[in-house]
C-alpha cells in the first residue's frame, strides 16, 4: 500500500493529522487483537505476521491532490497461508491468520484516515483566499518579467493590508489575450511584474505570482491552474495605468 501525496507531510498538517490518526488507528487494532488472544503468541511474531499481511498487489488512482494505491490481492495473506497450513495441521495458520489479515485491512484503513485531507485542506489552504498563497510577504519584492514593464516597486503595505481583502475573479486568459495583443499592442504584457520572497501557508503549494500593469490585481499560477485577485488599490508605488 502506498499513498502520495502533494504536500510535505511534515510541513502540511491535514497530512500530518491523517499520518497519526492512521497510525493510532493502526496500534489499536493491532493491541486490541494482541491482548485478546485465546493462545498467546509472541509480540514480535504477531507483529512480523501483521506487517506480512500489509503486501499486496494494488492498483493507482490518480486525483489532483492525491494518489492513491487501492489493493486488491493479498500476497502477504497468501504467503503466510502456504507457509504456516502444513504445520500442526493449520493449527499455526489459525492462530496467526487474525493478524495476517489484520495488516490486510489496515491498508484500506490508512487510505480512509488520508481521504480526510482534501476536505481538511480545502478548509485550512482555501484556494479562494490570497492569504493561501501569500502567508508572508516582508521581504516581498518586484521584478519585471516583460519588456513592457516600466519601472516599479513594490508598495508592501498596500499589499499586506489587502492580502485579507482581496476578492477573487475568473481568470478571463482569453479576452485578456485580445484586450493587450490585440486592441491595444503586440508586444503588452497585461502581467509584466513578477512577485518574489513571499511565502504560502505552511504545507501549502508552491506559487508564482504575478502582478498586473496596473498593480491592482495577482494572477497566481500553481501546478494545479491559476487564480486571479482584484485588488481596491494598486500595490506598486505608482499606478501605471487603469
């Protein structure tokens, strides 16, 4: 069983959250079988007969946020049974078998506890919010990123007092390529600034940003799409254009 994920689990807590209630959900049936046993087995034997029944043949399914790998056979299962069925005429196979197919289960248990990070991290990384992708912004800069950009710099207290504000808007690729390409000049950019050293929310995706002619609005591009932001004031020193 295998399950990737987007994120650094040590920097992403819905991830984090998901790894130890898995883990604790893990030890629990694992301890709950152990203590109840009719014929007490050795810790380190039961042990070894769980994490055998944890190998399995499995197949990928692909989302946006995670990759998950769903089993199907259970070749740990299988190969606990042919080895232990000869001695004692099954007797070995029965009082392991609980725990082979314990480490079986736990896969589909693991991949339940890590479902609840996309709902977890819709609510604490929402893609709606600018504050999702700029966290920290003190040491903020602006670079030109196109040949059409005039000089500029950053205004970082306009920007710091707008991260909460800012009002997400439908990222129009199309009519803005006709609006600077076409009506107005070849050669614009309508994003020709380019936002460095800010910093997303801990475990949240890596971004660039881009800030457009007028300073009043932050096209952010991740590796999933793109937002836009409209911003009230512009965050450039000067304003450039409407």
């Amino acid at each position: 069983m295998d399950i990737s994920l987007d994120y650094d689990i040590f920097n992403n807590l819905p991830t984090t959250v998901a790894s130890l209630l898995g883990i604790i959900v893990s030890i629990a049936m694992f301890t709950y079988l152990f203590i109840n046993q009719k014929v007490k087995l050795g810790f380190k034997k039961t042990l070894a007969a769980t994490l055998v029944g944890i190998v399995v043949f499995s197949f990928t399914i692909n989302t946006a946020v995670i990759s998950v790998k769903i089993p199907v056979l259970p070749l740990g299962v299988w190969f606990l049974y042919f080895y232990l069925r000869g001695n004692r005429n099954n007797e070995r196979w029965q009082q392991y078998r609980k725990f082979a197919w314990l480490g079986y289960i736990l896969n589909f248990i693991l991949i339940l506890c890590h479902l609840i990070v996309i709902p977890l991290s819709h609510y604490f990384y929402p893609e709606n919010k600018l504050s999702t992708y700029i966290d920290n912004a003190s040491n903020a800069r602006v670079f030109a990123s196109h040949p059409s950009a005039s000089p500029a710099e950053l205004n970082r207290i306009s920007l710091l007092n707008q991260i909460e504000k800012a009002r997400e808007k439908k990222a129009m690729s199309m009519d803005w390529y006709y609006d600077t390409a076409i009506r107005e000049n070849r050669s614009a950019e309508r994003f020709p600034y380019y936002l460095t050293n800010t910093k997303p929310k801990t475990g949240g995706e890596e971004v660039r940003i881009f800030i457009e002619r007028n300073g009043k609005g932050l096209l952010i591009s991740t590796l999933k799409g793109q937002h836009y932001f409209r911003l009230d004031s512009s965050i450039l020193k000067e304003e450039l254009h409407d």
